[in-house]
C-alpha cells in the first residue's frame, strides 16, 4: 500500500495592512506546523485564500518558501481557477519545483456543469501540464464551487489518469458522499476536509486531511488524522466556526493561540471578524481547549 497522505495544514496566508503577503510570518507560520505534527502544508487553498492570490505572488512565495529550506517534497498547492491555461501553468510550476501534491478545484464560474464538461476539463488540464502532471489532488468542495465531483466521475477520473489522479480532498460535509469515496475508491488517497467526520473516516480508509484547524491545533487534529481518535472538542468547535466566516474565523484563532495580530487581516473581498466576534470565537475555543489550565 502507498504511504497515507497524513495531515497537511491549510495554511493561512498573512496579510500586511497595506494588503501585501507578509512571506517571512507565513514561512515561520509553515515551519510552526511542520515542526507540531503536520507532514505537509498546503499553500494557496481556500483557508490560505488562495483564489485571491495572483500568479506572481505564488511564484514569489514558492521561490521563498524553497529558498528558505523548507522541502518541496513538504508542499501541496492548491490550484483555484476557472480556466485550462491557467489551471495548467499554474499546477506545472508548483510540480517542476517537487511539490509533493496539487490540490485541483474544478471550474466554479459555470454553473450546473456536467460530468462530462468536468471530465473534459480536467483531462485538457492534464493534457496541458504534459509529461509532468503527477499527484493530482481533485477538491470537491461544492459549498465555495457550487460544483459536485461526482463519486462516478472521480471514478472515470483515476481510471483514464492512473499516476495523474491519485485522491480527493472531500470537503463536502456530506457523509454518505465522502463514505461512498471511500468504499468505491480506496486505492485513492481520501481525504476529509470537514473536521467533524475525519476520525471515522480515517478508520474506515481515508488518508489523513488537509486541515484549516490543524493551523492552531496540529497535534490535535493529526490524532484524528493519521490515528483516526475522535475529538468532540474539535468537532464542536467547528461548529462554533461555522457560524462565521470560515476563513477569518480560522485566522482569528490563529491570532488567539499565537498573539500575532498579522493574522486578523484578509484579502477582499472577505471581511475581517469584527472585535466582538472575535471575543466570541476566541471564548469558545478558551472554553473547550483552555479549560484545565484555568
């Protein structure tokens, strides 16, 4: 059997007040994670606001992240974008530089897309990346692309691209779909994005999780993830999460469990948690995670 995926941090991107990427705290943010349990970080996925950062920027970041020692081979990017070319070029540069997966959402701007449409998408991104396209990580996360990567397409997907496709990042929140991922297409890693099913899911076969949560609690959350050993405090804080804006949410606990106040800011069009809110979520978390040592 392949090595299981483990546990990769979403990693959250930080923003100056002037808008720019703060590239020296996300490094030090990504070595935190590698050196607390994660086996990798993701860049540039939704909890890294990854559609919100351009081509150039990536290029930058990846280049630095590299140059400062941290192993490519550590690194899974997230791709995020509705066109071939660029879905292409962009999942090539993070593979020609070792990237250990690209995390590929499907096109979101079109909507009520079928099967066929999706397959024929994804088989001209491979086709463009050429004889480099390894290690593709399809997303489904329907609730931000209103799009459905079916349980049959994933199964045409792997079949026509062995090599090419080898797992799904299942963000849908829905158990029967991600239980049915795992019955059908256990020779593919599965990984959980909804914190709440990730212990079950890992004992019934998932490969671990590329997880928002693990960004403050990493070594909480790889005990679900690479031990499958439920945590109701994680999973009833997720729910306390969604009743915010996910992403900002997560970079308000980021802030809480490290005092950096980098962390608050985010990229338009998200909006940053206000201070009550913020007071909220860092209450909850104190509550479930903080208890023992008051």
């Amino acid at each position: 059997m392949t090595q299981k995926f483990g546990l990769s941090a979403a990693l959250t991107t930080p923003f100056k007040t002037d808008g720019s990427i703060d590239i020296d705290a996300m490094i030090a943010h990504a070595r935190r994670c590698l050196s607390s349990g994660c086996n990798s970080v993701t860049l540039f996925g939704t909890t890294g606001e990854g559609s919100s950062i351009g081509s150039i920027e990536r290029q930058t970041i990846l280049s630095r992240f590299i140059e400062a020692g941290i192993a490519p081979s550590s690194l899974v990017t997230g791709v995020l974008v509705d066109s071939i070319e660029d879905a292409a070029l962009q999942s090539a540069e993070a593979l020609k530089a070792g990237a250990r997966n690209i995390l590929l959402a499907p096109p979101s701007y079109f909507k009520n897309v079928s099967d066929d449409g999706l397959f024929a998408w994804f088989s001209a991104v491979f086709e463009k990346i050429g004889k480099g396209a390894r290690d593709i990580l399809v997303y489904n996360i329907p609730s931000v692309t209103m799009v459905t990567l079916s349980v049959d397409l994933v199964g045409r997907l792997k079949t026509a691209f062995p090599g090419i496709v080898t797992g799904v990042k299942d963000s849908s929140g829905n158990w029967p779909h991600t239980e049915r991922l795992l019955k059908e297409h256990g020779d593919l890693a599965i990984l959980i994005g909804d914190e709440r099913d990730l212990a079950k899911g890992v004992r019934l076969g998932g490969h671990g999780a590329i997880s928002g949560v693990a960004n403050f609690l990493p070594q909480e959350v790889r005990a679900m993830a690479v031990d499958g050993k439920d945590d109701k405090r994680i999973e009833d804080l997720v729910v306390e999460l969604l009743k915010f804006p996910v992403t900002p949410a997560v970079k308000v606990l980021l802030s809480h469990t490290t005092g950096e106040n980098v962390w608050l800011e985010v990229r338009a069009p998200l909006v940053a948690v206000s201070p009550e809110d913020r007071g909220q979520i860092g209450a909850a978390f104190d509550t479930l995670f903080r208890k023992q040592a008051a």
